[in-house]
C-alpha cells in the first residue's frame, strides 16, 4: 500500500507532511518512556509484515497490522508506523521520501482510529469483547487505509483513479485477513499479557 516516489503532486505530499509532523509531535507527546520497549517490538513487526508484497495487477497487496499497531500502542502507533515507513523508504526504497508524509498519514490515521474502536469494548460487557472489537478494528482500519490511499491517488491527477479503484478492492482480503488477525491477537493477548491492552509497559519479562 505504499506510495511510490514521484506519483503523488507536490502539493499532496507536502500537506501529508505537515498532518504527519502534526500527529508525530501528538504521538511522541503522548508516549512514556516505560513504553519504548513495547513500541520497538511492535515497530519491527509492522516492518517486517509490510515487506512481504504479493503483485496483484498494477498494484500489490500486503499485510499492515495496522489495527494490531493501533490496539496495541494506542496513540504511540502514529510514530510507530512512521519509524517503520521512514526505514522501509531508505533501506529497501519502498514508498520514497517524498510520499513519506502521505504514506504515513494513510496507514496510521486508520490505526489511530483503530485504537479508539477497540476502546469502545470497554462501554459493553459481553464474552469475547476482546476479540470482536479488535476483528472490528482490524477490519475498519484496512478500509480507511483502503479510502486514504484511492484519495491520495485521486487527487494527484484522474490517471490515477483507474488504480486507486483496484487498489481498494485488492485490500479486501486483506482487511478480512486482518480483522481476524487483530481479533485472535487481542483475544489471546487478554488472556496472557492484558496489560499490553491496558496501555501499560512491558517488563523486562515481558519477551
């Protein structure tokens, strides 16, 4: 789902830059320093998982974990996502510098977002809240990941809106992938570590 260098008007990619700066200077804001440990391990496996491109037509499709990095970092996932995109744009030139702003806006709006839906679990007590609301976050994330970037696309020139539409739809799967994946995670993370879920720190034996 990443932006390539060169497809997006300048003007786009500067506005994605001033809202990224704007909600990584809220993210670092908001982040404890108890909290690096838990923002490092979760930063690797979005970089990891994002890697993996699967070519599907004038596109690809990959898993972003996106709700997975919203669940569990809560407003600290903006600036996980953009340490994870910065790394991706200089060691391996997937997206590029100059989308890097949109790129990081597209991805971790939606898993800001998908944090504030998993929080919603705690208005309702119901068996398996946990999970349902991290299948939903999940989900919804990929969705507005999916909205952002046909935007993002639309607005650099009509050329691009044949591929934002197949875009879009290549991200199904995917988000239904990722809603069961975020789901199972936050199931099986209440059962075994629920303080990860209730923004609190990892411990030194919390590998």
């Amino acid at each position: 789902m990443h932006i390539s260098e060169g497809v997006l008007t300048p003007q786009v990619w500067v506005g994605g830059y001033v809202v990224a700066a704007g909600l990584a200077a809220f993210s670092l804001k908001k982040m404890r320093t108890d909290e690096l440990p838990k923002v490092s391990v979760i930063t690797a496996i979005f970089f990891v998982a994002s890697l993996i491109h699967v070519p599907l037509g004038p596109t690809s499709v990959h898993l972003l974990l996106l709700g997975l990095v919203g669940v569990v970092l809560g407003t600290s996932a903006f600036i996980s996502i953009m340490v994870g995109l910065t790394l991706h744009a200089l060691l391996f030139q997937h997206g590029g510098i100059t989308p890097l702003g949109a790129n990081a806006c597209m991805m971790g709006i939606p898993a800001l977002i998908a944090y504030g839906i998993f929080n919603l679990r705690k208005n309702f007590s119901m068996k398996y809240g946990e999970a349902i609301f991290g299948a939903i976050a999940g989900a919804v994330a990929i969705f507005l990941a999916g909205i952002c970037l046909a935007l993002l696309l639309a607005l650099s020139g009509d050329e691009f809106v044949g591929v934002a539409k197949v875009a879009v739809l290549a991200h199904i799967p995917v988000m239904i992938i990722e809603g069961a994946v975020t789901g199972f995670a936050a199931s099986f993370l209440t059962k075994v570590k629920p303080e990860i879920l209730d923004g609190r720190a990892l411990d030194a034996s919390g590998y």
